[in-house]
C-alpha cells in the first residue's frame, strides 16, 4: 500500500450567517496517498472546494468553525496557527485555482509571481529564482519560457496561464497537489493537455492529486478513486470501475445519468434529478437526497451512515439505507448504469 500523504477525519466546515450557522462540510473523511489521484464530484453547492480550500487555509474567518482534522505528514492543517501554515502553503501543499487569471496578479509578470513564491520559502537568489521559473515553465509545455517568462497574465491564452498556475504549484515540489476545476472554460484539446500534466505528477513524479470536478468524462480519465458529495456530506466513494460500473447511491445514479452519450440511436432527453439541493441552514431531516430521491421511503428521515454495504468491495461506501439487491434491481429496471442508462430517468 502506498504512503498515505493526507488523512481527513470528520472535517466539519460551517459559517455564521444572517440566516443561521450553514454548514458547508459535514462529517468528510477520506485519504489521500502517494501517486494517487482521488477526483470529488458533486453538484454545485455541494462542498467540494470549501473542503479543499479548507486545506489550505483559505476558508478562515472570523465567521467560520472548524471541527476534525487534516493531517498532512502528520501536521493537521485545521488547527495550525497562520505562521505554520504559511510555511507548509505552497512548499507542501499547493492548489491550482479554478480561474487563472482572478488568481494571478495582472500586474507582475508571470515569472515574477512564479519566483516570488519560491523565494518565500527558500533563501536563493532572484537570479536563481527566475532561472527555476524558466525550466518549470518550459517542463509544463510554455514554448520559448526564457522569452515568455517576462509576459503578463493577460498575453496568455487561457491553457497557458493554466501551465502557469500549475507551474507555480509544482515550483516546490509539494507532496499533494489541489486541482479545483482547473479545465472549466477550456476547449477540449487544451482540456487533454493539462489533464496529461496533472496526471503525470502523480504517476511519475509520485505526489498526491485532489481533482475537484462536476465532469465525469474528466474524472474517468484520471482519477483512481473517487468521493461523491452530496450537501455537505460524502455520499458515496470507491475506485471509478465502482463508481461508475457498479454505483450504489441514486444521487451518483442520477449524476450519471446526465453524462452526455454521443452513440444513442435515436438521441434521447438526458434524465434530471429532480427538486432543488436543500438549504445548508436549515438542511431536511435524514438522508440530505430524500426529498429528491425517487426511491425515498420511511427509512430515510434517519441519516444513514458512510459504511460498506458490499463485503466483496470493501473500499466501496455509500450513504443510503436500500440494500444491495433492490439497487441493483432498480438499475436494472431504469436501464444498465456506467456510462450507458441514467437510473434516475
């Protein structure tokens, strides 16, 4: 088994708010291990990256509040006062920004911010610091670096300033590395681009990946393992051949039952889960999917637990109180899931 790099534990995540305390993350627990890449999908709104911005700190106010823990090589990350993460930000755990050019300054050149970040971790000088930029832009694939190093933001296209953000995160050689949503907007051939780039830092370069998407063709292209949330609440996870070819919770049926199939003859109306994602202030009672759910019954005003439900995969959790044999039987009858049928048509 690989070196587990980033252990969660019942990480709760809430802010004060006019309306009442609205909790964003509930009870998330998962790992993440060395060359591993685990992708978090879900609707928007459901907590993805306040939980991975939670990781790195970016969360903190005087209105939230934390609970668990976040250990990355034995440090946790919630607790740690600012000085200490600071030192761990960037040199241990860096995040790729879902936009670039929100998260790059327009007014330094792009080697300049790759540099500084860098020097505020090691002591080398600015020469050196820009010589690093310049091989770490070339190595995500920036033609003529030495000559673009100097360029603003502005004067990349946007895959570019993709390669940029990513080559700022890889500038320390941190052991996990955050993506959130780092293709939206992007045209496909871009899209494979970096998504080969992410994928060859957990393979060859052996670190960490957390893929935060809502597309689920990116997430069967490179994830190992995958974690569905749902209102703040992890509702299903497992390995993609689970998740996708044996899913367990009607919320992952319906998320893949939108996935868009190019060889149905004839084309068909994509299914849509139905009703609204609840409020996460005043969040229903139970299972946070009944009110949506087609296959709600009286159980389901008691939250389920995350637990394995299928002794012959025990990696394999979901959040929901049906068994088994009736999944399965519903599936069959909506049509076969993977990445054929949406079961909650």
């Amino acid at each position: 088994m690989n070196e587990e790099l980033l252990e969660i534990e019942d990480l709760e995540v809430s802010f004060a708010t006019e309306d009442g305390l609205l909790r964003a993350v509930s009870g998330v627990s998962f790992t993440v291990s060395r060359g591993e890449t685990v992708a978090i999908v879900g609707e928007s709104g459901s907590g993805k990256s306040v939980t991975v911005m939670t990781l790195m700190g970016l969360t903190r106010s005087p209105n939230s509040r934390f609970e668990g823990t976040a250990r990355l090589q034995g440090e946790d990350l919630i607790s740690a006062p600012e000085h200490v993460l600071e030192s761990i930000r960037g040199k241990e755990i860096a995040m790729i920004f879902q936009d670039p050019i929100s998260a790059l300054s327009p007014v330094q050149r792009v080697g300049t911010q790759i540099a500084e970040q860098i020097r505020a971790h090691e002591k080398i000088s600015k020469a050196e610091a820009r010589d690093r930029a310049i091989e770490l832009m070339g190595r995500v694939g920036i033609p003529n670096a030495k000559e673009r190093v100097r360029a603003y933001p502005h004067e990349f296209s946007g895959g570019m300033r993709q390669r940029v953000m990513i080559a700022m995160a890889l500038s320390l050689s941190p052991s996990v590395l955050i993506a959130d949503e780092p293709t939206t907007a992007l045209d496909v051939t871009i899209q494979a681009q970096i998504l080969s780039e992410i994928r060859r830092l957990s393979t060859d370069d052996d670190k960490g990946v957390i893929f935060v998407t809502h597309d689920l063709g990116v997430v069967a292209d490179i994830a190992d393992r995958v974690l569905v949330m749902y209102a703040g609440r992890l509702v299903e996870q497992g390995t993609v051949d689970e998740i996708f070819y044996d899913p367990q919770h009607p919320y992952t049926w319906g998320l893949l039952g939108s996935v868009t199939r190019v060889d149905r003859d004839p084309p068909r109306r994509l299914p849509a889960i139905p009703g609204q994602p609840p409020s996460l202030v005043r969040a229903p009672q139970g299972c946070p999917f009944q009110p949506r759910c087609p296959h709600a019954f009286d159980r389901c005003r008691e939250l389920p637990p995350l637990t394995v439900r299928l002794p012959e995969a025990p990696g394999h959790l979901d959040r929901c109180w049906l068994e088994p044999s009736v999944k399965r039987a519903k599936r069959e009858a909506a049509g076969r899931i993977g990445l054929t049928e949406g079961a909650a048509s």
